[in-house]
C-alpha cells in the first residue's frame, strides 16, 4: 500500500516532518514499523493501511 501512498505525498515534506533525509524516504519499500503510526498520523491514513501486514501489531505509544 506504500507505493500508492507515496505517489500522492511530498516525500520529501514529509521527511521534513520525520526529521530524516528525503533519501531515507525514496528508499522505503515500506515504511519501517517504528514509523508506521507517525506517518500515518502525517499523510492522514490508518496504520494498517501502510501496514496490513503488521495491523495486528501496530501501537501508538502516546496512546497509553
């Protein structure tokens, strides 16, 4: 679901907004557990939208 994703979004703004280089993100063939929720939070999506493969898993940790 990522490379759907990342054709609507400014990857590099939301490098910007991760405080890691556009270069991490043009990599991403997913994007990485530890930032699934974040992203998701930024771009406007559910986590298990990025991620379905690790829905079950996702956690937001402010959510405590």
């Amino acid at each position: 679901m990522w490379r759907r994703y990342r054709k609507l979004i400014n990857l590099a703004a939301l490098a910007r907004h991760l405080g890691i280089a556009t270069a991490s993100v043009h990599l991403w063939t997913v994007v990485p557990e530890a930032r699934v929720v974040r992203v998701a939070k930024i771009i406007g999506v559910e986590p298990e939208k990025l991620r379905p493969d690790i829905a079950d898993f996702i956690h937001d940790p402010w959510e405590d």
